[in-house]
C-alpha cells in the first residue's frame, strides 16, 4: 500500500488520507496519532529561548540527537521508570511531521513541506545520560518515551510562529511558550536539516522544549497540548496524556553501564537547583562534601551474616546490660515503638536529619529531589533507615510509599522519633518500623529534610552511619560497631547461663545460691559448658 504522497505504507500501520478522510487501515496503536510509522525522529537539543536562559547557555546554531520509531507512543497510555531510577523528565513539544520528502530545501519554502502539527512529549532518563555523551540513545530512546498526538493539524493553515505548547502535570500548568519565543524558528530547522539529510513523508521532528521541565514520579499524569490561538477556529491537537508507572526490572551490570545521577543531573532534569532540593551555587563546595560522605556512607560494608544471626536470637534487653557493664548507658532510642511487636529488627545505621520548618528553608528545601528522598533511595541491603525528627510527633515523618521503597530496597527496618502517616498502609508493607506513633499531617507541618549519612540524635541517643541497630518489643538499641561482635558474644553466654538457671529452679533448686551463683553451682555450670 502507499500513502498519498507515494510513501510505502507496512501492512501494520496506517496510510493517512492529507485530504481529511481519515484512516484507511488498520494501525499499531502506538502510531495512532500520526499518518504513519516515522522512519526516524530528529529531535533538537535547545531552541527555545527561556529554556536556554534557565541551563544559562544560548546555542549558536541548533543540534540534534534521534530517537527510535519504537519510542513512539499514544495518547492514554504509560511510561515506565525503570527500578533503580529517579530522574525521569517530562518536556512538552511541537512536533511536525514532514508531509512531502525534503531535501536542500530553502527556509522560505521549508514549511511547505511539512503535513501536520502535533503534540509530543519527548520523555528522557537523566539517570543514562552520563554515557550517552549527548547522543540520548538510551535516556531518551526507550520504548514508550516519546508519546505524540492525539490529533493532527494541517500544518497548511497554521502560522509556524504562532503555535502555542501547554505542558500540565497532575492537572496544574507547568509549561507553557509559543513558538515566537524559539531561538530557531520551525522553517529554519527543517531547511537545516534537509540539508544534511533527506526529510521523508511521516518523519517527525521534535521542536525542542521551554522552560518548565521537571522530574515525573510514579503515578503521575503529565498531559500536553499544541493549538494555534491566533488561528481561525483555534485549532488544537488536544491533550496528549500520559501516566507514569513504576518499572520492576533493572539493569545487569555485566551488559553495560547502569544509572548514575549526580547533582548536575538533578539541578537540570528538575530544572533548578532549588527544585531539586539542592543548596544554591555558593554552597556548592559543601554539597559535594556531602555527596562524599553519603558516597562513603554507601560503600559500608554489610553487616556479618552470622553476627546478623545472633544479634536476631538476643533481646534487646540482654543487650542492654552487656553494654551498662562497659559503661555504655546512653544508647537505647527512647520513646518509640514498633508497629510490628513481633518481628525482630537488626541492621545497620543509614541516617537522616530533619530541622525544625521554616517556611522559606522548606521552599528550597523541601521539594525536589530532597535529602529524604535521596536517603531512602540510597538505603541498601540490611541497612536501617534512622531519622532525626526532634521528638517532634506532630507531623508524619513517612508513609507508605517510602516504605515500600525502603522495603524494595532491602532496607531492614526504619526508626524515626517522629510520626508516621498511613500508619495502616506501613504496616501493611511488612517491613519493620519504630516511630513515636501516628500522625495524619505531611513533613512539612513540622520539619524540613536537611541532610543525610551524617551524625543525629534519634530519641535522646547518638546515632552514626555504620552503627548497628537491634530492635523488639522491648525498644531499640545502638551499639557501636567496633563493640557488636564482643557485646553479642557476651549477651550469648549470659542467655545461656540464665537459661540454665531457670532449669535448675525448675527443678526444684533454691534461687539462693543460683542467682547470682556461688562457687559450687559456678563450677557446676562451668562443667555443664564444657561438656556442650
């Protein structure tokens, strides 16, 4: 089959008729708002003018990078960000689609060879852009991340420098420019790059984005719009929506290299440093100190597996008097209690520090890509999540979204001397937590993140990254790691001899003499050890 304008049409796409009637065949629903399958996506790096000015560089001349077709998406549908990621940015577009093949096209003509007009989002990955070196393959190229639709303009009828591109996230404005505002008007990046490529029937270039990008999270719905208001009728592509769901599979190291963010990254996928919850320029010497430490913080080792098994077979009691023997009297995590009595927690310190609100503290750095959100991103295997709110229960400190990251993440448990919300939903999640009890507020009521892997107090008790936690019923405890291998040994051996105590008065043994035990039943027991 062929499209109108001579273009071979695949027996799984669609020919469009230019002339208005509409589809002819039956199509791949991922094409469904466009003639055809492109051959390729051009897309332009900076064109817009208030975008160039908010990364504080201007191009000379435009530059390009492609996607695949296979990026291509409709309307009403989701995009994934892949496990293990944070950065994913949404970028509202004018996409044209070229309606009659281009080559060495002048910039007065150029227009005429485009079809049609289009919303697009051009979704990208900031977390793999370190090794694309700008070539966006795999930040920008996966499946799903370049939704386009839902209706086609005739591109004929429409003034190029009086188009007008709405980007919404969660249904409040977040971009909005028209193309008077591009640094390279729309005939000027056809006609150059029909001079270095052959622009064929149903390819689509993207426009570049204003300001206004940011980061989406799981969940959220992100919505664009192009029209032509100055136009007769106020044409309008009408919304092109797209929700984002959370992906499970991650990436193998062995294949190639995974995804590495750093505050670059974030400054720019959320579009300022202060909304990606970072200090400002003049601070930037201390926030890559930070980065050190939390750097180090992540290379901790693991706790010892056998270790691990018998600090589970020790209450934090027994603990707790191994540790008052060696003078050590300051180190149980006071006035907290754990949603699940039953279950014993054991791992390791990774901490968090709130500060009291302040409102303008809290617009800089509260949002974003905050330290708590980086905390519980950062949290690893075994590792405890512990949180300094001051005591201050009037607000919630988590919820359940958190903790299911903490939980996805191996975390072993969280302890917070603040609230939590969604108590039910955290529990739910199975993972063990201690808090001060429930609160329905959000952060911000009383704290703001400040930072993370640093030393806090967490109810009453110093806590430092790499410290071991252990937790029942009875409360939690912190013991330093140099100390955990003899005070668990020792908790051990006093288990036993109190345990074989019991026995004895269970049989019928007077306490006296048992407890504490004279030299005869010393030696008896000394006798009983030697012959296990």
């Amino acid at each position: 089959m062929m499209t109108s304008e001579g273009a071979p049409v695949s027996s799984d796409e669609q020919a469009y008729d230019p002339a208005g009637h509409g589809p002819s065949v039956r199509q791949d629903p991922r094409f469904a708002g466009l003639p055809c399958r492109p051959g390729k996506i051009v897309a332009v790096h900076l064109s817009y003018a208030s975008r160039a000015d908010q990364r504080g560089r201007r191009p000379e001349a435009p530059s390009y990078f492609l996607k695949p077709s296979s990026s291509v998406a409709a309307t009403q549908g989701t995009v994934e960000r892949p496990a293990a990621t944070e950065l994913l940015a949404f970028e509202g577009e004018v996409a044209l689609v070229i309606g009659r093949p281009a080559r060495h096209v002048t910039e007065e003509d150029a227009w005429s060879y485009v079809g049609w007009v289009t919303a697009a989002n051009d979704l990208g990955l900031y977390d793999l852009r370190a090794n694309d070196k700008g070539s966006n393959a795999r930040s920008k190229g996966r499946d799903g991340y370049t939704p386009v639709g839902p209706e086609l303009l005739d591109a004929s009828t429409i003034d190029p420098a009086g188009l007008r591109v709405r980007t919404w996230v969660n249904g409040e404005l977040a971009q909005e420019d028209t193309t008077a505002g591009l640094i390279f008007s729309l005939p000027q990046i056809v006609a150059d790059l029909a001079q270095h490529l052959t622009l064929e029937t149903g390819d689509v270039i993207l426009t570049g984005t204003p300001a206004g990008s940011s980061v989406l999270a799981p969940g959220d719905v992100v919505e664009v719009e192009v029209d032509a208001p100055t136009a007769e009728g106020s044409p309008t592509s009408g919304r092109l929506v797209t929700t984002v769901v959370q992906g499970e599979i991650g990436f193998d190291p062995g294949l190639g290299s995974l995804p590495a963010v750093d505050d670059t990254q974030r400054a720019e996928a959320w579009g300022s440093r202060e909304a990606a919850g970072l200090p400002g320029e003049d601070a930037a010497a201390d926030d890559a100190a930070a980065d050190d430490a939390a750097q180090e913080g992540a290379a901790r080792p693991a706790l010892d597996p056998e270790v691990r098994d018998k600090l589970l077979r020790v209450p934090v009691a027994g603990l707790s008097q191994q540790l008052r023997q060696r003078g050590l009297d300051n180190v149980t995590i006071d006035g907290v209690r754990p949603l699940h009595p039953g279950a014993k927690l054991v791992g390791v310190a990774r901490t968090l520090r709130f500060v009291p609100n302040r409102e303008d503290l809290f617009r800089s750095h509260g949002g974003g890509y905050n330290a708590q959100k980086r905390a519980f991103d950062a949290v690893g295997e075994g590792e405890v999540i512990v949180i300094e709110a001051r005591g201050e229960s009037g607000s919630g400190t988590l919820g359940d979204i958190l903790a299911i990251r903490a939980h996805a993440n191996g975390a072993a448990g969280i302890v917070t001397d603040g609230g939590v919300r969604d108590l039910d939903a955290v529990a739910a999640v199975g993972i063990p937590v201690y808090s001060s009890g429930a609160h329905p507020a959000v952060l911000g009521r009383r704290h703001v993140p400040w930072d993370h892997d640093l030393t806090i107090a967490c109810g009453g008790t110093t806590v430092q990254p790499g410290d071991v936690l252990v937790g029942d019923a009875d409360g939690v405890i912190v013991i330093p790691p140099g100390l955990v291998h003899e005070i668990v040994d020792a908790a051990l051996a006093k288990e036993s001899e109190d345990a074989w105590i019991a026995e004895r008065v269970a049989e019928g043994h007077p306490v006296d003499g048992l407890f504490p035990m004279n030299a005869e039943w010393r030696a008896r027991y000394d006798a009983w050890r030697q012959e296990r």
